[in-house]
C-alpha cells in the first residue's frame, strides 16, 4: 500500500568502506523473523546523533546520548525491533546497558562505544537475555553489503525496507553514504526521528558530524509527519567511518564539504519521504508548502497544522476537492495576527482560494482532478514575509485505524 | 452510534420566557429538511457571546462580534445549517448581513439586534435569497416550546439533537436556563465553542453576561475535543431575557449570581459532553484528568496532548490496553523540563503506571477490563505543582474517516 515506494533494489547500497552489518533472529516479540541487527564500524570511526524531543524518551536513547557525550568514537550500532524498551524506568536502562557490554565485551572494544537502538511495542520489558544470546550469530554473519537485510531487520509496521545511497567524489576518491531508516506511525519527529543511520566513509573532522546531522534532520526527517505523534525512541545518527582515503575535511563550507552534505542530506530526504510514502495507511503522498511567511517558524506552524488535520487527510483519502478544510486548518494554526483576506491556496497548479474566498476562476472538477492523484502539492502562500517551508505526509485511511487498532494483537 | 446520549425528552426542556423558535425548511443544501431556525427574543434581551479563535473565521461569526459590539441589546438569532458561510471572502459577508437586515425589518427591529449563525460545508457560496425566502415561514411557526425541534434543525454531521435545561429558584422566583448545541467534527473549540444556544429568563444587569459566558466556555467546550480541528464557525451564545420576575442580579458573587451560573455552567457542560458523546464515530466517552502540574497550562496541554493522539485514540477504539501510547503522548506534550520518573497513570481505578515505567501490580488484564468500557478516565499525575484540568474526548474509530471522507457526497 505505499505510495511509489519501491523495494530498493540491493545493488544500487553501495557498501561504505568500514562498515559491516550482521542479522540475526533473535526472537524479540515473534520468533523466526530478522529482528537484531549489529552495525560493525572500523576504528577511528565517529559518529553524532540527533533524538527525540519526547520527554519519556526510550532507555536506548538515553544511553545512546550518554554514550555520545564521553566522545565521538564508535565501534558498533545494535538494533533491535519488536520492543522499544520505552516506559521502562531504571529497569530498561539497565537492560539497554547491559546488551551494549556483552557486545562491547565481544568486540573488545569499550561499552562507551556501543549505541543501542530499540523499535516496537511500548512500556514492555526488553528481553535482553534472548538479545545478547543472538549477538554472536549476528557479530559471525557481518558483510559489508547487508544493508537491504538491515532495512529490512529493523521494519515494525512499515511494509517496505527503506534504504538510500548516493556517491560522490572527493579530492579524487569516491565517497560513500548509504543509509536506512525504519517508520510508519507515530512519526512527528521534532528535532529528530524515527530509527535512521547513515554512514559515509568520508574522512572528516569528527567535530563537524554533531552540525552536518542536525542540518540533514532539518533537511528531511524534522520536515514529515504522519500522525503527528513524536515516538520516544527517534534517533538519527550519522557515522564517519573515515576510510575514503581523502583529504580530511575540516570546514563544511568548503566545496569538499558541501559536496558532501549534500549527499548526506539526499538520502537522509529520501529516507525521511520513504517514511512518509509507507505511513500507516497512506494511500497519497502530499507535500505542503508554505510560503510568504514572515518566520519560517510560522511557516512551519501552518503547514503542520494542515499536515495533522484529520479533516484534511481523509479529504485526501477520498478525493475529494473539500478544501475550506485547508483554510480552516490554516485559520487555527495559531497565527494571532494572521489576515485571511491575503490568503492565496493552490493545489498543484489549480488556483483554489485567493483573499480569502474561493477563486472565481476556480471550477470544483480541477480540484477533483488533482485530488484524484497519488502525489499532490498543496501551496499557501501568506504574502506577509519571505520565508518559505515545506513539510511531507500521507493521507488518513481506514487502514490508518485498522493498523492502529490491531497492532498489538 | 453516540456513546449514552439519549435523545433529549422534549418535555425536560423547560420554555424560557421570553424566548420564541420557529423552523422552517430553506433547502439550504437539501430540500425537504428543517435547516432554517429563527430564535425571537423579548425586548430588553440581553446576549454575550464567545466566538472561534480561528483566523478564518466565517462571515457569520464577524457578523456576530461586530453587532455585539454595538452593544448587548439582541432580539433574534437566525441559524442555518448545510453552509457555514465560512472562506467565502467579501461576498459572504455581505450575504450574512442580508439575512439579518431582511429578518429584522419582518420583525421591526434594528439589525445589529440580528445575529446570524451559520454551519456546514466550507467555502461555498450562501444562499441567502433561499433562507430570506423562507423566514416568514419560520417566523410564523413560532412557539415557546420547540427547543427540541431547534436541537434537530441546527445539525449537521451530528446523529442525535443536543439539548439541556435546568431550572433554579432566586429570590422566589423559577429561572430557567435552556440551551441546545450542536457539533461532531471539527471539534476543537478554542475560547469557543461550535454552535451552542444558552437563554434564561434570569434578570442580570447585561454587562455580567460576558464574564458568565466566559466562564460556562471555559468549563464546557473549552474542555472538549473530537479531532483537533478548531472550526471556523464555532460560537456560544448566552441569552437573558430578563423576565423571570426577580429582583435583578447586578453581582455575580452573589447568592443569586452563583445559582444562576452554577445552572448556565451545568447546562453547558451537559451540552459539550453531548458533542463529545456524538464525536463523528465515536464509540466511547473518554475523561482525561491530568493532576499535579505547576500550572493549569500544562495540565491542559498534557491533557490535549493525550486526547488528540490519534494513537491513543484508536487503541480506545480497538480497547486495547496499548498504554505506553499515553505515556508517550505525555512525553511530547511539550513540557520542557518533565521528569519521566515522577509520573504516574491510571486507567480508572487501576495503577498503570509508576516512576515513568508498568506499575510492578499492574496486571495486563486489569487494563484490559476497564478498556472495554464505554466510559473511561485517564487520569496522570504528574507530581509537578497543584494544578489540575479535565478534558473529554471520544476514540477514533474507522466511521470517522468514513465520516469525513463521504461528507460531501
């Protein structure tokens, strides 16, 4: 049911230098599914991250930002799905930590630089024995082209693997960054994410990796939403392998620098629309787009607020061109001094509403004939500022219900 | 389908004196329904009112505010449902004002004694001449005792007519209090309500009424929610006819002033948790009491946090006992300094939840049990302050997107 959301064809991963992934079952929530997977990342590697704003943050995550404040250095993502080890107290931190010594102890590296990752069912006791039982089938099947089984490893309620990869080259060498990422409900990330890594064996100071995964988050994942709820265990985190063999880069605003945010930023954006395409129950794929806004913070306030409307989605999911629901929507998205007589709305290149009212050129059937489309763009244009955003998100279905309904059962 | 809410019995709805409604069919957008309501008012009347936050407020509501603000002195309310008159620019404004001026010379009163309501469809165009058409009828038809067919004449997505009244004994004499709502969707009233009615024949000194309206506001719709959406048409109206013969209440911390309010609230409250109780699909009435805040604010923002979560919502419609879905739901709130490991939740009278993670007496069937329930209160404490609110909202479920997504057909 995703919207033009391909299975990623394995070939088109390239591996990253410095990276190994490995899979196993280990029976988290149901046996004889790939839920555990351990990402291997070669000496010298550095990492940074960016998690969710929630205040009930999972245990993973908070071991994960202590983990990151004694250092950079890393030597192994561990992932599991099935339980998100959220709601979980002083008990699932020390569940989380545990399953980062057994597989720090492992690879004879210090737990300090193990990062644990959790997705699943909330306020449930992790089973961590079953976890680390699995570690050493998953440490003996590491390859460095597992990334379409890791995509697939780390899924809850998504219905296709999510992974992205793109190439450049750097003072000669051919840099890497290859990603996955794992969401379909509860995404509103807020200065974060769902689950998504992504590496690059690029060679770069590891003091610029905490700003370069911020501004990709703001690039990609801080811009979706599916249902408006922020999980308690997004996480985002970007790795630097360093293997690339080119020069360091030690400044982002150099044209080796950009060329490589850029390539960061690409998969990160297409990772965070392939959440998106594959929201529970989406059946469109829409992308609001907010300009003439004096802020880009009231920019972003009008296009979430048409992005969460439950009235707006499943107008989008029947197709049908109700669209003073999108006014509506942009009336209360809290601009005090906003002037509806400014208002201009288009959908895709319809001109629907202009001051306010609807467009006197505008015929219902050209509203019918966008909505009828898997992919629609909604324009608001403010004309009080310059500032502009977009936002992504899907439309609201009865699978969005029934998928909701039934997850647990 | 609404969650225990029978139709009103139209002999518990007590005739306010000095209140007259007549009904008549406009054909506003189907023929051959009551959708027309003209509610006459004796001289000296008196109306308050509160009105939508939203910034694309419809025609009818600037319509509404502009006249109040000639003063409280009112004669007629006119209601039509099958168009809210809303994103409808210039023209629509002109169409709300023809309404009144056509109903007030029938009846010889001034126009700003007029005030016009409208709900349905957005943005599209009004039509008037059919409603002006059809006021004589209405006009004709009146009596003091059609409150319940006015119930049934202002709704729209709405399955049951929302009416309640009560009556107090000031100063010897009987005051009635009679009101009539309605509302299912687009229910996120903000410093307002959808459309709700509220008249008493209590003699109050007019300049009371505002700060009486204010506060039935903030203890009814103010607390309620359905899907987030704030409508653009959202108003509550108070009335007082000013003929129950009692000495005239100039203070509202009075004896007088209190049983009269204690009534208006009472019926209020009545009529919003009659919205809720008949939210689009909904099959269960939800109270969510968040205790211990530093503030009311942040109670009211825990609490909407979790009512409008359409994860927590939709595990209320499958009762399924998914309650880390609430604690993230707290976590997200936008509480900025909350600590996970003072929280505690409850699920009626069951310990759910302790120090941020499961109660270790929580049992799983315990949950389950009161999820199965048609009334349900969630009730966090957060151990912060003294503060404390309550909201009430419904489930989602698949009638309402299927609700939503045939609306207009």
């Amino acid at each position: 049911m995703a919207v033009n959301l391909p299975v990623p064809d394995p070939s088109g991963l390239h591996p990253v230098r410095g990276v190994e992934i490995g899979i196993a079952m280990a029976g988290v929530r149901k046996a004889g599914r790939n839920d555990l997977t351990v990402i291997s990342l070669a000496e010298g590697s550095a990492a940074a991250g960016v998690f969710t704003a929630n205040r009930f943050c999972a245990a993973p995550v908070q071991v994960c930002v202590r983990h990151l404040q004694t250092g950079s250095a890393v030597r192994a993502l561990v992932i599991n799905t099935g339980n998100a080890n959220a709601g979980t107290g002083e008990d699932g931190l020390a569940r989380a930590m545990s399953v980062c010594r057994v597989l720090a102890d492992r690879m004879d590296v210090p737990t300090e630089h193990v990062l644990p990752f959790s997705t699943g069912v909330i306020m449930e006791t992790l089973p961590n024995d079953r976890i680390e039982a699995a570690l050493p089938s998953a440490l003996a099947e590491r390859r460095a082209d597992h990334w379409a089984q890791a995509a697939e490893a780390i899924m809850t309620t998504d219905t296709v693997p999510k992974a992205a990869s793109r190439q450049v080259e750097i003072g000669g060498h051919i840099v890497t960054v290859t990603g996955i990422a794992k969401g379909a409900g509860m995404i509103r990330p807020n200065m974060a994410t769902m689950l998504a890594f992504v590496a690059t064996d690029a060679v770069i100071a590891p003091e610029l990796l905490q700003a370069l995964v911020r501004e990709a988050a703001d690039e990609s994942f801080n811009r979706i939403t599916v249902d408006g709820d922020t999980s308690t265990n997004d996480s985002f985190v970007l790795v630097a392998t360093q293997c690339a063999g080119h020069e360091r880069i030690t400044r982002l605003d150099s044209p080796q620098g950009n060329a490589l945010r850029d390539a960061i930023v690409a998969v990160s954006r297409q990772l965070a629309q392939a959440i998106v395409r594959d929201g529970e129950g989406a059946s469109k794929f829409i992308t609001v787009q907010v300009d003439g806004g004096r802020t880009t913070d009231e920019c972003r306030q009008v296009s979430y607020a048409i992005a969460h409307s439950p009235l707006v989605k499943t107008a989008f999911f029947a197709s049908d061109p109700n669209l003073g629901r999108i006014l509506a929507a942009v009336g209360y998205a809290g601009i005090a001094d906003l002037d509806q007589s400014t208002i201009d709305l288009y959908l895709d290149d319809v001109h629907v509403a202009t001051r306010g009212g609807r467009h006197p050129a505008y015929r219902e059937e050209d509203g019918a004939r966008v909505m009828k489309q898997s992919e629609i763009t909604v324009r608001v244009d403010l004309h009080r500022g310059p500032s502009t955003t977009t936002v992504w998100t899907c439309d609201f279905s009865y699978d969005y219900v029934r998928i909701n309904a039934d997850y647990r059962s």
